[in-house]
C-alpha cells in the first residue's frame, strides 16, 4: 500500500488536472465559472458513479456541497456537518473550503457577489454557467434574483461540462444503469396497487388544475409504479423519469431492463420509452397549448421547466411527495419488521464489540462497521445497507458524517465509538444511531451524553396538536441542549421512506421545517454533540407519527418508537433527568428488552439486560 502522503499527492494533482481542463472549457464558452451542485438530472442525494460529478471533480465526498470554479480560483462550500471531513479530503491550494455559518467564510451567492461587483467595473457582466438539468428551479431563480443585481448573469450551459472532462481524460463516463435488475415490489408490501396510486395522483393533478405532471425524483417514480431497482448506492431506485396526465402515464428507462414479470406488474396504461425520449415526449405532450403542467420548484430541475415551450405552468406542490410521505398500514407494518430486525443486529453488533474490547481485543472503526453489516444480513429479507455505516472512533466521532471507518483507528480506554447505520429490508428502511464508551466515562461524557439523551426523551414524548412543523419540534429538542450550553449544526430529523431513501421529504425536524406532521409520517430524531478533538455524540431513533387523543376539539399527535436499541448506561447520570424523562427511559428500556431479548443468545441478553437495568430491577428477568 502507497504511504498516505503519496496518496494524497496523488490525488491532489488529479483534482488540478480537472480542475484546468474545465477551466479551459470555461474560456472556450465565454464563461467566467461554473457550479457544480451535489445533486444530478434527479435531484437525488445518492447518485451512481456516472453522475457523482462534484466528488469527482474535488475529492470531496459527502452528501452535501457545491463547488464554484472559477477561471483562477476554485471554492467548495460545505455546511457545519462537512468542516472537518472537507478539510481532510480537499487539496487547500487547489480550492479553497468554505465553511457555510463560521464567521469569515462565505456562501456562494456572497462569494458570486463580490465577483460580480469587481467584474462590473470593466463594464461586463461575470457569466455564470449552470446546468439546468442539474438544478431545482428553486435554487435557478434563487441565484437569478440575487445575482443580477450586481452584474452576475446566470447562462444556462447544455450537456454537463464535468461530464465532457471527465469523458475526455477517462475516454468516457461509467454506464449510468447497474447490473442489478428493475423488480416489481408486491401489492402486500407496497399496501396499495400502481393503478391506485395513479388514480390518487391524478385526483391531486385535477384539484390543483393541471393536466400534465412530470416526476423526475427517483423515490417518486419507484412509490408510484411500485417497482425498485439498485442504480444508485444504498436506494432502492432505478434511473428513470415519469410522466402522469389525465389520462395516460409514461415511464423512460432502459427497456431492456424490464422483464416480463416487471412488465406484467405494470398497469397497463404505462407507455414504456427510452430514457432519452423523456424531453421531447414532454414537449410533444405540452405543444398544443391546451396543457397545464404542475411543477413543483423544488422537485423539479429547471432543465425539465425549460422543455415547456409556451405550455401553462401551475406552481405547486408535489402530490407524490406528500402521499409517499404518508405511510399505509402495510407501510407501517413492513417499517416496523425492518426496523425491530435492524435494531436486533444493531444491538447484537455492539454487544460484540463491546465485549470483545473488554476481553483485551484490537476493535477497530472497521471492525464496528463490518460487524453491524454482518449482523444485518443475517436478519431475513435483507436487500442492502441504507448508506455507508458512520464508524467514528475518538475524534473521528466528532465528524458529523463521517463515513471512511479506518482499520488503523482503534478503541482506547475512555474513547467514544458513534456508531450510524441502516439497513434496506424487503418493505422496509432503517437508520439508526448509538454511542458508546469504551471502558469508564468521565464526567465530561456522562453530562454530555446525559444532555443529548434529554433532549430525545424530551422529543420523543411530547405530545403536539395537529399543524405543528419540524420547526416548532426542533426548538423543543435543543431547548435543553441549550440551557446545558450545547449545540449540534445539522437538523433533529429527517423523513425516511418505506424500503426507498433513507432521507425522504417533505416532513424534516430542522430550523426551517415548514412541513405540518401527520399521521403515518416516519422521521428520525438525532440530536447530537460534537467537539472536534474531544469526540461527538449522537442518539438516533426512527419514530412513526399516530393520533393518541381528540379531546375539546383539538386533534393531539405523538411518536411512536421503530427502533428499539439500548443506550449505553454508562453514560447516563440518572440524577440529571426529570421524573417524565425517567419515566420514558424506563417504559423504553423495558420495551427494547421484551421485543430484543426472546431473539438473542444468554450471553447478548445478559448484556442487554445490563444497559437496560433501569426499568427492569424491579422485576425478575434483571436478577
């Protein structure tokens, strides 16, 4: 193996080759820089390999961030969760690493401004280029309004110039569609059939008075023709466009792919096409002026905006986001399987490792992720990992997402493991997150831990009334965060599908969640810790929005609990939880024990019964 110094050299004088060959395509067209945003054709977060264009062009791999190149100078803009993994990953000469909400560094659009301001002063515009089949409307006229002002004229750029970079130094771009086959997801599974997804879909284009409704989201094309595919790592989607008017349903793909089992299982309405035909059927179907297409500005890229011609647009919403949102009974059930299995092999995977760092063994980052992954593939249905297991160890563990675990970073008395992982099961997904100590605490941890423990239980248990958002739940999370002096820079939840993505909108638990909670909603909720240098903490569980009560004319929500995982007890300092806190921790303990330990051998149930001591030493399985 090539020492690390090499490699990263290595590394660094690919991403300047890149770098120059682009720029180089840049002056060829006239223009002054160029974004590359994380996301592709799909607006996905997971991407395949062919579309994975800012990491290629970067080095930089996280889920998140946009690069901004330039004619001389290059800027990769990445929030709180990406400092220091951005900062290990990036050639700092090569590009500079904004880190979006420290104080001195700025965001793109600050950073397009003061360009735009020097440029004016020659009398001309700096000419931006985008892709706009890479871009969600939103974001496109976000950029529009705040950068003409001051001379920053936005071009839209056909065919993707990292593509053409790419192509020319490799010979060409890896093939878009895995080996994997497109397969059909049963009625019992699915809990609805695809005829009737069709007809809900089309109830909502008519009540919002459109005609025509393109679906470009991957998750959203698979959720209605219940079909699934493996073209992107971790989702269980397939490449792939649609689109529904009143009366007919496309699907572009590779046919090829569909066999005649998947093609059996479509309802016979969908006209199958070629990927490739995907714009010019959507202009065909807008031409004759008659056709009113619902678009929704952040689900839709602007590429597909602009192949409308003159046709009507109607600003909406969009209906698949909303109805895949809301899980059916089969959903819910399917959620709850997955989740109960993933959180057995999660529970018997650090069980494992715990024990074996205590018998004097070598447990590295590696280890723990190997061992998680072992665990769920053991359990029935098991399809793939939900994303790369997040294996931190020590100061690794400070790293939000960090998702390189590292055979060399191994468990040290004291040292904290975060351990972040999912997995996909037929019907379901999960995503869950622990943290444990190796060894004894300090006291540092155990307040620490004890503080984020607080503020799920506080999330967890509230009760709140019908139109509450993400937002209004999110301060009620950190609220006790912040009387303790603590923080976490990413959101407190995200909405996670059934056997799709593992972050699914619109429902979020963040600052800026505007999206009302609702019955059969799954979310996250994972406050958290982080200290670079000292560690990182953070307690993730999967919950499933239900009506508890209908009382004076006020319709009252809460969370029930999908994952089941035992906290490590001995980060919890009891004394700093209230009598409501203690009371959910000890109804949960007690509930994780019954639905964990009928499944696990005596030595895993001993260990279990160790973490969930209080609320069982009143009874007689804690003798």
């Amino acid at each position: 193996m090539a020492p690390l110094d090499t490699v990263r050299s290595d590394g660094a004088a690919r991403v300047r080759e890149r770098l120059a060959c682009l720029r180089r395509l840049l002056a060829d067209r006239q223009l002054d820089g160029y974004l590359v945003n994380s996301t592709d054709e799909h607006l996905s977060e997971y991407l395949p390999e062919a579309r994975a264009r800012r990491a290629w062009l970067s080095g930089f791999t996280g889920s998140a961030g946009e690069v901004l190149v330039g004619l001389e100078q290059s800027w990769l803009f990445v929030d709180s969760r990406y400092w220091e993994q951005a900062d290990q990953q990036v050639d700092g000469q090569a590009m500079g690493v904004c880190k979006l909400g420290l104080a001195g560094h700025k965001g793109p659009i600050q950073t397009l401004k003061d360009l735009g301001q020097l440029r004016r002063a020659s009398g001309t515009p700096f000419r931006l280029g985008l892709d706009p089949l890479a871009i969600a409307v939103e974001q496109w006229r976000t950029f529009e309004r705040q950068l003409r002002p001051v001379g920053v004229e936005v071009v839209a750029v056909a065919g993707n110039l990292v593509d053409r970079v790419r192509a020319e130094l490799e010979g060409g771009l890896p093939s878009l569609w895995s080996e994997r086959p497109v397969f059909a997801v049963s009625e019992a599974v699915a809990g609805q059939s695809a005829v009737q997804k069709l007809a809900a879909v089309r109830a909502e284009i008519e009540r919002a008075g459109a005609t025509v409704l393109p679906v470009t989201r991957l998750d959203q094309v698979a959720w209605l023709l219940n079909l699934r595919g493996w073209d992107v790592p971790f989702n269980p989607v397939f490449i792939a466009y649609a689109v529904v008017t009143r009366t007919e349903s496309y699907l572009f793909t590779a046919p090829e792919r569909l066999d005649g089992g998947v093609r059996a299982a479509l309802p016979a309405e969908v006209n199958i096409l070629p990927y490739e035909a995907y714009g010019e059927t959507l202009a065909r179907l807008t031409a004759d002026g008659t056709a009113a297409v619902l678009v929704d500005i952040r689900q839709t890229t602007m590429g597909t905006l602009g192949g409308l011609g003159g046709a009507a647009v109607v600003e909406a919403d969009h209906p698949i986001e909303k109805l895949k949102a809301h899980k059916n009974t089969a959903e819910i059930a399917s959620m709850q399987r997955a989740n109960l299995q993933a959180s057995r092999a999660k529970t018997r995977a650090l069980g494992e490792v715990m024990r074996r760092f205590a018998a004097g063994e070598t447990v590295s980052e590696q280890d723990a992720a190997e061992a998680v992954e072992r665990y769920y593939r053991e359990e029935p249905d098991f399809q793939g990992l939900s994303f790369t297991p997040i294996a931190g160890i020590g100061a690794h563990s400070s790293i939000v997402h960090y998702s390189t675990p590292d055979p060399g970073s191994a468990m040290t008395p004291g040292a904290l493991l975060l351990l972040d992982s999912g997995a996909q099961y037929t019907g379901g997904t999960t995503d869950d997150t622990r943290t444990v100590v190796a060894g004894t605490p300090d006291p540092e941890q155990v307040r620490c831990y004890t503080e984020v423990l607080k503020a799920q239980i506080n999330c967890a248990a509230q009760r709140f009334p019908k139109g509450t958002t993400g937002a209004q739940l999110d301060g009620i999370t950190r609220a006790s965060l912040w009387c303790a002096g603590l923080e976490y820079g990413h959101g407190t939840g995200h909405g996670v599908g059934a056997f799709l993505s593992v972050h699914e909108g619109p429902v979020g638990l963040n600052k800026c969640a505007r999206e009302e909670l609702q019955p059969g909603m799954v979310t996250s909720i994972e406050p958290g810790y982080y200290r670079p240098g000292w560690g990182g903490i953070r307690i993730e569980n999967l919950y499933v929005v239900r009506e508890v009560e209908n009382a004076d004319g006020i319709v009252w929500y809460g969370f029930e609990p999908l994952t089941f995982i035992p906290f490590d007890a001995r980060l919890v300092d009891l004394g700093r939880l209230d009598d409501r806190q203690r009371a959910w921790l000890a109804h949960y303990n007690r509930t994780v024990y019954e639905r964990l330990s009928p499944d696990l051998d005596l030595e895993e149930v001993r260990w279990l019964a160790q973490q969930c001591r209080f609320g069982l030493e009143s009874s007689a399985v804690a003798q």
